[in-house]
C-alpha cells in the first residue's frame, strides 16, 4: 500500500508563487509514475503535471506549460509542483496521485487533495 499526502496549498495573490509538496510512504519502490491533478469546483478533474522515477521525463498540461514546474526528490519520497504566475483559474483542489508504470493508464494512489485559491 501507498500513502500519499499533500501540502503547501493555501491563498495567494494573483501573480504570485506556490510550492505544493506530495510526501509517500509505505511500498513506494512499487511506484514510477508520480503526477498532479487538479479539480475546480463545477468541473472535471484535470490533467496538470507527471514525472516518472528518475526524474528526467516530465509531462505538463499545456495550460500550466512554463508557469508549473514537477520535480521529485527520491531520497525523501516527495514530488514537488512549483506555481508560478498564478491566475484565479488555477483555483482548484490540487492531488498527487502515482500508478506503478506508464503501461498502466489508472493511477493507482491518491492523496487527500490541498486547496489552492488565487485571489485576483
């Protein structure tokens, strides 16, 4: 089992910055791909950012494109979203999630969600 618990989230200024932080515990060797997503109120869950266990290949939705940056430090177990540049549409609840490969198209684990909200 994996435990996945997220933090950082908070109120911020538009244009302003956010780190969230994604800390896993338990059978994390089982895990490779570790991704954020994110939910508004009224609409879908989306797509935000992925990074894969060496920390080298990165996906990130053309909305956040050079405003979002992944990264992951192994040694602590953490998988890090740097926000940039806010806007109030990035208002949202933020979760990491991870799933053991890419040959697997459902992420396995969720975390509990952190709320981020851009004021304008």
């Amino acid at each position: 089992q994996v435990q996945l618990v997220e933090s950082g989230g908070g109120l911020v200024q538009a244009g302003g910055s956010l780190r969230l932080s994604c800390l896993a515990s338990g059978r994390t060797f089982s895990v490779n791909v570790m991704a954020w997503f994110r939910q508004a109120p009224g609409k879908e869950r989306e797509f935000v950012a992925a990074i894969r266990g060496s920390g080298g290949n990165t996906n990130i939705a053309d909305s956040v494109k050079g405003r979002f940056t992944i990264s992951r430090d192994n040694a602590k177990n953490t998988v890090d979203l740097q926000m940039n540049s806010l806007k109030p549409e990035d208002t949202a609840v933020y979760y990491c999630a991870g799933k053991r490969s890419d040959l697997v198209r459902e992420y396995d684990y969720w975390g509990q969600g952190t709320q981020v909200t851009v004021s304008s």
